[in-house]
C-alpha cells in the first residue's frame, strides 16, 4: 500500500503520524514535543544527539519520555547508551514508511499503560522505567561501561534520569525495585566509589604514610651476603664506574644471588623526605579532590536485571509506592517482622487446637484511586483505613503492606468463616470512607482470608494467597452492590 507522505523544514507526515525534526538550530519547548506522535533528532552533532535524547527520556511526563525517538544520519558507530533509548536510525528521510510500523506498535502499547502519581521519587523513577521497558516489549537491564556515567557504568532506562553527581541513586533504586519482587539479577561488575561525593571517577595512588604525597623516588634495597650490610642500591653507587661496593666491608658485588639480592625497595617522599618501605594507597577522587583510604572506598555491585511477571504488571496497574513508604503507619509492621510473626504463630497452631488465618485486603484499582487524589493526600487515606482494620481486628492480630495497593493480615484464634466475614465488613468500611472523603471514585475492593497449614512453611502460605489475589472476585454480591463514590 502507498503511504502519503508530506515532508517540510521541521516536519514530517507518513500516513496518519505526524513526525517532528529536531535539530541544533530551533527551540523545542516540551509543548511542541508533545505535539508530535515521533521525534527524529538530525545526527549531526554527537553531543546535540547525547543531551537531546537525554533531556526526552528523563522527562516525567509519560507523553514525553515514551515518545518514539530516531536519528537521521549518515554514517559512523552509534553511541551503545543511545542505541538503548531511541527506537531506530533512518539513513533518509525517504525511508520514514520503514519506521511507521515501529511507532504504531509504541504508540498502542503506550496507550494501555497507566499513569500514575507516585507517592515518593524511588517508586516514580521505578515506575518510568517499568512503563518504557514495557512500551518496547524489554525484558532486561544491562549495565554499559560508559565515560559520561558519574559510577562508571550506564543502565541507559534508569540512569537517563539522573546527573552525573546523583548517579550513585541508580543503584539504591534498583535495589528497591528487585526486594518488591520487580526485578531479578545476576552479578555484573564490582566498583568502588568515593565516601565523601560517591563518585567512581577514582585516580588510585601510592603516597607517603607520613605526609600523603605521591611524589616519591624508589630504589632498590640491597643485602650484601659477606657482611650482612642491608641498605639502599645508593649507597653502593660510586661516580666512577657502575661496579656496586658495599660501604661497609668496600667489597665488589659482582653477581646477584651470589654475592648479594634484593630483598626489597625503598622509597624517599620528596615532599618531606620520610623514608618508608610500605606506602599507603589513597585514592584521589576526581569529582570532589577528596582523598580515600582505598579500604574505605564504598564497594557496590553492578548488576543486571531481568523484569519479574510482577514488574510488567506494574505498567499496567501502576506503582505508587514502596513498601519502605509504608514502614512507618502506624498500626502495621514491616513485611520482614510479619513473616517472622507468622512463622511463631504457625509454631503456636502445632501446640495448640484452634484456627488461625492469613488474609489480604487489595484495592484492584490502586492506582486510578491514587492518582486521582493525588499525592499528599494518598498516605492520609492510607492512615485512616489502617485505623478501620484495627478497629475491627484484636491486638493480637498484625497487619502489613505487601505493596501499596495489598495488605496482609494475620487473624489469630479465629474460625475461616468469621475471618472472612470481618474482611468483608472492613471493605464496606473502606468504601463508605471513601465516598465520604472523594468524589467521583469508584472502589474494586478483593478480600480474603483462609486457614494457616501447620505442614507447610509460612513462605509458601504467603506465597499462595498472593497468586489467589488475581483469582479472587471483587466483593461484590447483590446484597452489597459496588459503590459508586458521587
């Protein structure tokens, strides 16, 4: 089929995609990026290309930093960051037919991601790069060694969101992301960054123990066998010839390991003149000039990482926060004490004649709800309908965050009937709280609770009931219809 296309200065027209051309020359505010469906950067200056692309994908607004981005040009080897964030290169404007395919795949893949206000910067910056790994169908993050990275190494979908100087916040991130179960990984590199900037720009020196300086001359130590005379090669030295006498006995050293070795070296420092046998090494960083014991140097592992079922679900339902946003609400503890709590409680069932359940409250629309009220007022709702679960639990029950949008709760010496017969309850409860408090939301809410197993472990247990939150209905029945917040 013949596609129209329209070609102009700046712009450029293939079928129903309106394409913007980007060059050194012109402004591009965000406003006219935005009103494109596909940038193409013209390939002339390497370092235009770098900070352009750079500036696009580290934006935050999602109709931004998704956008379809390619280069024009001609020849020479592409940068292996950059081959990471763009989605092609044309030789020609004549070849844009090639790349309409391309941007409408993005394009509908983009439209069924959500977005969404995070509650903090960490789940923001996951968030961005869940949703671009998803609208290009990537599965994996692969570190680069990169000379413009401020750690030494590039994850081009994370790092294009940071300075050089804030770089190291990569990994802390990464982190975050692999203990909510997003993300996978596997050993890549080890560096060592600066203490005081956490910088990997490093110059390794070996300097004076006394006075720190690296300016030093070296020579050799010598051990003359026939008299037991241990000194530096210098004083054997004489002006005349380059025979080697020992100043102690005047005797000629002819042969190494005959008549003497070298045991070792010494070193005179030509700041202060101290001799010393061992130097210390410091290592000089060159982003900030502060001096580093190498044995306080912090050690960090570059990683790569491999998106989880659970990670690419996030593009779909949204990640507002982590579960370290939540540690502190009180009335709840950290998953790490509940799973600890749910072990001792198990250990209880096997002594014990009575029943006991875990059980989840999940709010499947998360992430609408969220967004729509937006970020200071998420940890306030969170906070109230954590107080309608303790107002209807007993103080030996526990509750805590699975994630932003799941909670956990662990009801003790109750039967299964009446456990979910209390989860049902509270979400009614959450609902009114939420016609109460906003407007024109409505509330998915999937509840349930089901027996603790005393022959199998508490991690599995866990395990189970989050695999049945997809599977279980939204509390729904025709008694209590799903509420429509006004």
């Amino acid at each position: 089929m013949v596609m129209d296309v329209n070609i102009n200065k700046s712009s450029i027209t293939a079928g129903t995609f309106s394409f913007g051309i980007m060059n050194s020359i012109e402004h591009w505010p965000n406003e006219r990026v935005m009103g494109y469906d596909a940038i193409i950067i013209d390939a002339v200056d390497p370092e235009f290309i770098r900070k352009k692309v750079f500036k696009l994908r580290g934006h935050h607004n999602q109709d931004i930093f998704l956008k379809p981005i390619f280069l024009l040009k001609s020849s020479g080897k592409l940068d292996p960051v950059l081959n990471e964030l763009i989605d092609g290169v044309l030789f020609s404007l004549e070849q844009i037919d090639l790349i309409v395919g391309r941007v409408q795949e993005i394009f509908l893949k983009s439209n069924d991601i959500l977005a969404i206000k995070s509650t903090s910067f960490e789940a923001e910056i996951i968030n961005k790069v869940i949703n671009f790994m998803t609208s290009r169908d990537k599965k994996k993050l692969a570190p680069i060694p990169y000379i413009h990275s401020g750690i030494g190494y590039f994850i081009p979908e994370i790092s294009v969101n940071f300075g050089i100087n804030d770089e190291h916040n990569v990994l802390r991130i990464m982190q975050i992301a692999e203990d909510e179960g997003l993300f996978t990984s596997t050993f890549s590199e080890r560096v060592y960054l600066c203490t005081n900037c956490n910088g990997g720009y490093l110059n390794y020196r070996e300097v004076c123990p006394k006075c720190s300086s690296s300016h030093a001359n070296t020579e050799d130590m010598i051990h003359h066998f026939t008299c037991a005379y241990v000194g530096p090669i210098s004083d054997f030295q004489n002006t005349i010839d380059d025979d080697l006498n020992c100043p102690k006995c005047n005797k000629t050293l002819r042969h190494i390991g005959v008549d003497y070795d070298k045991p070792s070296v010494l070193h005179t420092c030509q700041n202060c003149n101290h001799r010393y046998q061992d130097y210390h090494v410091k290592a000089k960083c060159l982003s900030c000039h502060f001096e580093n014991p190498v044995e306080n140097l912090i050690s960090k592992e570059i990683r790569n990482y491999v998106i989880t079922r659970k990670g690419i679900s996030v593009a779909y339902n949204g990640f507002i926060s982590t579960s370290k946003d939540f540690d502190e609400i009180p009335g709840t503890v950290k998953y790490d004490v509940f799973k600890i709590m749910l072990r001792y409680e198990i250990e209880r069932l096997r002594q014990n004649d009575y029943t006991s359940n875990i059980g989840f409250v999940h709010i499947s629309n998360a992430g609408e709800i969220y967004s729509r009220i937006g970020v200071d007022r998420q940890k306030s709702l969170i906070s109230e309908m954590i107080e309608i679960l303790r107002q209807n639990l007993r103080s030996a029950d526990f509750i805590s965050f699975y994630d932003a949008s799941t909670l956990v709760l662990s009801m003790n010496e109750i039967p299964n009937k009446i456990a979910n017969k209390i989860l049902n309850e509270i979400a009614n409860l959450t609902t009114v709280l939420l016609k109460r408090n906003f407007k024109s939301i409505d509330i998915e809410i999937k509840t349930n609770a089901v027996s603790l197993e005393t022959q199998i472990s508490h991690e599995l247990q866990l395990q189970n009931l989050m695999k049945s939150v997809d599977r279980t209905p939204t509390n729904n029945n025709p008694e209590n219809p799903p509420k429509s917040i006004d």
